[in-house]
C-alpha cells in the first residue's frame, strides 16, 4: 500500500466533512446563540428537502449552541442519552462506551481506563511516542521545508495508536484506511462496514495471540482489565479498539495541526511559548478552545424537559456543538482570537461530564511531546510565504489540508 493510497482515502473523507468548502462557520455560531441557546433545526431548510420527503414520524431536532446549553445536557446523563449513536456508530464499531449510558457507562469506563494509567503514560512517552515524532522529523529535518500534515501530524498519532497495540510496521498504512473508513458511514456504509469486518478480524486475530502471550503493552492491559469479577471479551475489546483508532488518530492529528497552524499565524504567541514551556498546558487548552477538532457530538431527550429555560420534546435528538460553546463570548472574552495568555476555564473540545473523552491524557501527551519536538528540532519555524492561503476548514472536522512551513 502507498502513501497515495492512505491519502487518497482521507482526501475523499475529508471533502465530505466540509474541508476545503467551509472556512469559518462561527460567525453563523454567533448569530445562533444570539438567539436561543438550544433551538429547533429545520431539516428542509438546511438541507432542501421537500415537505413529503420528511417522515411523519421524524423526531424533532434541536441545536445546543450555548456554552451553558451545552454543559447542562452533557453533565446530566439522565435526561440525555447517548443511546443514538447506537444506531449508526453502533453498527461499524460494536458496542461501545460510545453508546452506553449509566450503570452500563461507568463500569466498562472503569475498565477501560486501567489501561490509561499514570505509569503507562510515562512508559509511551519514553518509549514510543517521543520516537514516533523523531523518526517522523528525521525526514526533512534537513531540509528546511516541510509539509507538517502530511510528514508530521498525520502520521505520528496513528503510528503511535499501532505501537500500543503492538502492530507491525508494514501493516500500519492499511490500518490507516480502516481507521477512515470505518467512520465514513456518514455517506459510505457499505465501505464502512467493509472496514469493520476487516479490522475485526486483524484485531480479533491479535487479541488471541496476546491472551497466550501476556505482554505489557495496550492489549494485554485490557484483557487483564478486572472489576468486580467482570473481564472484557474479545468482542469488548475489539469494539474499543475501532474507537480508539478514529478518536486518538483522527482528532489528535487535526488538534495539534490546529495549535500548531495558530500559533504559526500569531508569531509573538510562538515565540512566548517556545520561550517559556512552562505555558504548554495554557497553550494547548486555548488551541483546543480556539479550534476543536471536532465541532458536534449528539444525544436524545429521554424525557419532556428544558435547557437553559427553552422546552425540548421528548426523544428529540440535539446536536450539541461544541465548537460554538468554545466561542461563547459570555464566557470568553475576543473569543474567536487564539491567546495563550488568557484565563483559562472550562472547554468542551473533550466533551463534559460522564463520556467526557478517555482518552484526553494521552491527546494532551501527544501534543505537548510534538510541540517541544518543534521547538528543539526546527529552528525559526514559520509559515511558507510562498503559499498564503491556508486556513482551517470543516464542518464536523476541522483542520488545515495542508501547512506547509519552511525552518533553519
């Protein structure tokens, strides 16, 4: 398999995110929330559908666009449930935590989680993730230039994701594929489904080798994994992985490329903090604020009740976008402007409350080891000024197609 191949197949994903098409739908956020912080979507509006082509029994839609909206749902597991992605993420993953909602949520959460471990982090930062990033560096180190998604921030998180899972090298482009196809059910089930089975039965085949050969890598740790006398199955296992791959692939690629391509645009913050590390974790909570990687995640209404004071139907399904609570300027002030300086509170780019992301610790990892890279590695680090017109772009993804810089 090639590098075209690999790209070939997050190109085609990527156009049908928004990427290339959308360049900066937060004013519209904007006007949204200026409204109502929770608000009904009009389905043939957004997407110019005919009266008859709605179903008669099509449950109401709401938007949460309000960093308030959006912490009351996302706290509160009780009137809100994650049961909807069942119904379609349900379908090319497994059951997942994904899906789950409490008790069900916090006793594979517990299980899960052993996996993550202080000790664990500290032995991938040593051992894997600050090599992964070098050998990535080593490419064009000498060459003064470089494309950084496509030689840095698109390769190192996968290969990163495959090293915990103990897969060899000359598997990892294929890997790559599954990961993109697998949540490209959005407009290719068949090809999505395709992608499950197939990685299914890679991983499924790994797992069996592992329960006979007990190791310490990520695989081992969740067959291990123990609560109250419950294990995880293969099937359990299998399902987190084809979780795991899209999540700590996917966004942390696209959250560091968004830190990154900021700071680049506001120079006086790049130096600050190549200057004084001490302002990484500032620095990267703001990126994540400033730019999610991922802009929208879903629940449904188990019962009539409100958010914020406005009614929402029972069963309704809310998108609650996350990006337009990272903008709210009743919370931030100049909230579409990246400042690491700023006050830090509260985002919701890892979610909130029960299902906030598991595997934040490791993305926030990932991306200070591949900032300090930078720093140490790249010497005046800047934007090529031959290509000015690049910009982050997205609609449910969002990040730079290319960044190309130039260094020494």
């Amino acid at each position: 398999m090639t590098d075209n191949i690999v790209s070939d197949a997050f190109e085609e994903f990527n156009r049908n995110m928004g990427m290339g098409r959308i360049q900066n739908p937060y004013p519209t956020f904007a006007e949204m929330r200026c409204e109502l912080p929770i608000q009904p979507v009009d389905l043939r509006k957004m997407f110019g559908f005919e009266v008859d082509d709605m179903p008669a029994d099509a449950p109401p839609i709401y938007t949460a666009c309000t960093y308030d909206a959006v912490h009351e749902i996302l706290k509160d597991g009780e009137r809100f449930s994650s049961q909807i992605y069942a119904g379609f993420m349900g379908l090319v993953m497994g059951h997942t935590i994904l899906e789950m909602d409490e008790p069900e949520h916090h006793r594979y959460r517990s299980l899960l989680m052993q996996a993550f471990s202080k000790r664990a982090m500290e032995r991938w930062e040593t051992d894997l993730v600050g090599p992964v990033i070098d050998e990535c560096i080593d490419t064009f180190a000498d060459r003064g230039r470089a494309e950084l998604i496509r030689e840095l921030t698109f390769p190192f998180p996968v290969n990163v994701i495959a090293g915990l899972l103990g897969l060899p090298k000359e598997d990892i482009d294929q890997f790559h594929v599954w990961t993109v196809e697998l949540i490209s059910i959005g407009f290719d089930m068949e090809k999505s489904m395709r992608a499950s089975k197939a990685l299914g039965d890679y991983l499924r085949e790994k797992i069996e080798y592992r329960r006979a050969h007990l190791a310490d890598d990520f695989v081992s740790v969740l067959i291990k994994a123990e609560l109250d006398g419950h294990s995880l199955t293969d099937d359990e296992i299998i399902a987190f992985c084809r979780l795991l791959l899209p999540a700590g692939a996917e966004t942390t690629y696209r959250s560091s490329s968004n830190l990154i391509y900021g700071l680049l645009r506001n120079p006086d913050q790049f130096e600050a903090l190549k200057n004084d590390r001490s302002l990484m974790p500032k620095a990267m909570e703001e990126g994540l604020r400033w730019e999610p990687p991922l802009l929208t995640i879903m629940r449904t209404a188990v019962e009539d009740t409100t958010v914020c004071g406005v009614p929402v139907d029972k069963d309704a399904v809310i998108i609650i976008n996350l990006g337009s609570a990272n903008h709210d300027d009743k919370r931030w002030e100049q909230s579409e402007e990246l400042d690491i300086l700023r006050k830090q509170q509260q985002h919701m780019a890892f979610g909130f409350g029960p299902h906030m992301c598991l595997g934040q610790h490791l993305a926030r990892m990932e991306t200070r080891v591949v900032m300090d890279k930078i720093f140490d590695r790249l010497p005046n680090l800047r934007l090529d000024p031959a290509e000015p017109d690049i910009a982050i772009t997205g609609m449910t993804f969002r990040t730079p197609q290319r960044l190309p810089v130039v260094f020494g």
